[in-house]
C-alpha cells in the first residue's frame, strides 16, 4: 500500500552521531526518537513546553533525576519508526535512519538529539571519521507526498529548537535550510574545515554561539535522498585509496556524477566511502539494476542516482588495473526506494524499531 494511500506524507532523517563504540548509547538516541514522537501524540503543548525546559536543565546539570514528564513519554505507539542503525567501531560514528510523517520528524529528531548531545562528549571523542559535532550531521530528505522546500523548514525548525535547548550547541545549514543560497554540504563542510579541523574556537556557526567543546558543531539540512554506499579494497595503500576515490568523484572529469567521495584506512584496509546524490537530469534514459542509474520519484519529480552495483564494478576496476582486489561493499542503510517501501511498512504496522526485524523482512 503507498503512503499516499497511508494517508502519510513521509520524510526521512539519517541522523550521523559522534558514537558507536558504546553500543547502549547508540541504542537510547534511537529509542529517543521514538519516545519524542508518542510525546507530541499524547502531550498538550504546555506539556511539550514541560519537556524541553526539563530537557534544558537536565544538560545544566540542575536536575539529578529523570522528571515524571519523561516517563510519561511513550505510551502510545509512534507513527515514527527507526528503520536502520549502522554503527562503525573505527569510525566511531552511527547512523541512525529515522522515518516519520513529515509533521512528526522534527520532534522525533530532536528527541534522539537531545539524548545524543547528553551522552557523548566532543572533548574525549575519538574516531578516523572527521567530525565537528556529537551531533555530526542531521540530513532531512522527502520520501513521499513531500517536497524538499518542506523538509528545508522542518530542519531550520529543528535547529532553532536544538540551540535554545540544549547549552553550546551551535549549527550550519546546508542544501535546502541554507537560505537564500541553499550551498551544498561539501561546500559547507570545506569552509569550515570539517575535514581537517576540530579547532571549534574558529568556526562561526550560522545558529546558536560559538560551539562548546562538549557538543561542537552540528550541520542540518535538506536535499533530494543522499545514499551511503563504501567499498573496501585489498590493500593498507591509502594514497592508491584515495586516487581511486578522487577517479570515481563527481566532480573530477570521468567521474561519477553525483558521487562525493573519501578513502579511510578501515579494518586493516582501505575503504572507500562514497556520499551518492540524487540529481534531476531528463536525458537519462537507461535505469535498471545492471545500468549506471537508478531512479525514483516524489511529488512527480524524478530524480536519479548512480547505481551501488556500478560502484563497486568502478571501484574494482580501478583496483584491479593496479593490481589488487575489493573485500566487498557495504550499503548504509537503503537505496531512496528501499527506505521508502520500509518506511511505508513500518508505519503501516506501527513497528517503532524496525531496525530490529527488518532483515526478516526485506533483505
């Protein structure tokens, strides 16, 4: 059944936090997000109002104890749902796949937020990944009956929200919150040196003050559907990892289009992790698992993305000419169209942690 029919008009979150080596910690900002979603089902806004200023004076460190407006939170089932949770060890870094009417999101997404800038600490975060936040990344995009101008406002809600209530945080914009100029997250990401630095006295965020040590900054935004996909090469060269990389990135002559991409030593070997974008583009004409592209639609728009499966067939022939081999490719979390059809599942059973059964189901 779609979520047209479901009455649902869906969104998606792929919350990146600054954690995966304490797996409860991963696992409570999931919950969180569920919890958040039952409290503006059930609470009145004063109650809401209730919850944050509790939420406020608990990152004060003014209240020692849960307060009963939280335990409240989480009676009803959620028309929210978590979809995945993909934590990476040596990365230290988790990605946690929040679906929800678009109405919904953003509480839910501040909920989890809350529960990750309480229990991870920038000052003592280690990790290979580069980050700026314990709140890395909130990226909003449209599933169904959505257009990516909404998703905009609900992240700019969302961030108004995190930095009156929750002390130090700071954000930037990007893609469609980023108003008027709407710059992308690469262009974001190298003005303020996300790559290299973790310096947070220089950076100026564009909401909240200077960013505090504990929570750094956070980037919030929205775009067309961005897919994750890594493929891990047979090698410890990382200089050979990253001429790959910058062969098959987007805006290199021969590249991918739309594909961002990084080379990390990982696990004893090189991987390539790769951001894929969803563009607009009326000559694409071939979309089938085998070809380049694959596509989808919302709102009537088609938007396409390059292929996980050409990918990896890029990355190991790239390899290959020099000799060596891929370990294999990892999808974090869902192609646009898989996270779609498990949204739209999910809710309709009102299955809140989906993240724990969905291998039974789809995969």
């Amino acid at each position: 059944m779609s979520s047209s029919r479901l009455g649902l008009r869906l969104a998606v979150c792929l919350l990146n936090i600054s954690e995966a080596r304490r797996k409860y910690i991963v696992e409570n900002v999931a919950k969180a997000a569920l919890l958040e979603k039952n409290a503006s089902a059930g609470l009145q806004d004063t109650e809401i109002d209730d919850f944050l200023r509790c939420a406020h004076m608990l990152f004060s460190k003014r209240l020692h104890t849960i307060p009963s407006i939280f335990l409240h939170i989480g009676q009803k089932h959620p028309e929210v749902s978590v979809l995945n949770v993909f934590s990476d060890q040596g990365y230290n870094r988790s990605v946690i796949t929040i679906a929800a009417s678009v109405a919904e999101l953003g509480n839910s997404v501040l909920a989890a937020c809350l529960e990750a800038f309480q229990s991870i600490d920038m000052e003592v975060q280690e990790g290979i990944h580069p980050c700026l936040g314990a709140v890395d990344l909130i990226p909003i995009y449209p599933l169904s009956g959505v257009g990516v101008e909404e998703c905009g406002a609900v992240a700019r809600n969302l961030a108004e929200n995190l930095v009156q209530h929750v002390p130090g945080c700071s954000v930037f914009f990007f893609g469609e919150a980023d108003l008027p100029e709407k710059r992308t997250l690469v262009q974001r990401r190298k003005q303020l040196g996300w790559f290299t630095r973790r310096d947070f006295s220089a950076l100026k965020p564009d909401l909240g003050v200077a960013p505090a040590r504990r929570c750094g900054l956070t980037g919030i935004g929205a775009s067309p559907y961005v897919m994750n996909c890594n493929v891990t090469i047979d090698s410890q060269d990382l200089a050979l990892g990253k001429e790959i990389a910058s062969a098959i990135r987007g805006s290199n002559v021969n590249g991918l289009r739309g594909v961002q991409t990084m080379a990390f030593p990982h696990e004893g070997k090189i991987e390539i992790a790769c951001n894929v974008e969803s563009f607009e583009d009326q000559e694409v004409t071939e979309t089938s698992e085998g070809s380049q592209y694959m596509a989808y639609s919302v709102l009537g728009d088609h938007f396409y993305y390059v292929s996980p499966h050409y990918i990896e067939a890029q990355v190991k022939k790239l390899a290959s000419d020099q000799g060596i081999g891929i370990k294999g490719r990892a999808l974090i979390g869902f192609t646009p169209q898989e996270c779609k059809n498990c949204a739209e599942y999910a809710i309709k059973e009102g299955i809140g942690e989906f993240w724990k059964i969905r291998r039974g189901i789809f995969m």
